[in-house]
C-alpha cells in the first residue's frame, strides 16, 4: 500500500515484487555493521518471510525495512537503512512512520529492535531501552556470516 504527498519525491510501498533484492543484499552484507557477509538467500529467505517496506524514488529503491511479526502479538524491527545519498531528508521518518502506522501491526503487545547507533530516531517512534533487560535471553551467533 503506497503513500506519497504531492510534494514529496519517495514513496514507501510494501509491495515486495517492487524491492529490489540485490540492492537489498549488497548493503546489508557489505555496508552495513549487523549483518556483514550475509548469503543473498538469506536475505531473500527473511524477504519472503517477513513485512518488508521499501522507500523509492521514482523505480530506484534507496531504503528498506524488515518487520518479522505474528501480526497480533509481537514484532522485530530489523534491516531498517537508507542509502547514503538519500539520507538527511527526512526518509527514515517516513520509512518509521509507515511501519508503526501500517494496520498488521496496531494492537501488538510488544515491538522490539536492536540498534548501536540510531537511538534518537527510534525513541520519536515510542521506543525506549528495556525496562527489564534480565527478563530478555538470546542466542547470538555474531559471526554466523562470516566465512573462516
């Protein structure tokens, strides 16, 4: 479901046959720090798998982010970037704002993300730091992408 004003030049859409998969891919396995390495299948596994949205200018993607959710309950954030040049426009507002607007995932008990650099943006969004971390395990396998 596309949104776009009159003035504005991106539009954010969850029709994954538009995302464009290899862009998709070659940043998160080489720019980004959360998921460097990681297969292009993958990527498209978690694609398929989860409520993508993708931020275009015009045909080109330049932004994109991943929710993994049971759309009742829970949700991840995750994958959330916007290429370099498209940056400082206010496009991962946008992109935020889509996500906690889109109708899948009102009503969800809990909605969590991992971030080491993004906090600000985040918290505009209603997100806050755990109020109980010790509650939270995990298994973290930080070097599943990269080869030996």
């Amino acid at each position: 479901m596309p949104t776009q004003s009159a003035t504005d030049e991106y539009e954010i859409s969850t029709d994954t046959q538009r995302l464009d998969v290899g862009m998709i891919h070659h940043f998160l396995s080489e720019e980004s720090y959360w998921s460097l390495g990681i297969p292009r299948a993958t990527v498209e596994r978690a694609i398929q798998n989860s409520l993508c949205f993708g931020a275009y200018r015009g045909d080109e993607q330049v932004g994109f982010a991943r929710v993994v959710t049971d759309r009742s309950t829970f949700a991840l954030l995750a994958d959330v970037f916007v290429l370099k040049d498209h940056r400082g426009k206010g496009l991962s507002k946008r992109l935020m704002q889509c996500v906690v607007e889109h109708e899948d995932l009102q009503g969800l008990r809990r909605l969590l993300l991992l971030t080491s650099d993004a906090h600000g943006l985040y918290k505009q969004y209603g997100f806050k730091e755990l109020g109980n971390p010790a509650r939270f395990m995990e298994i973290l396998r930080a070097d599943i992408y990269r080869s030996s």
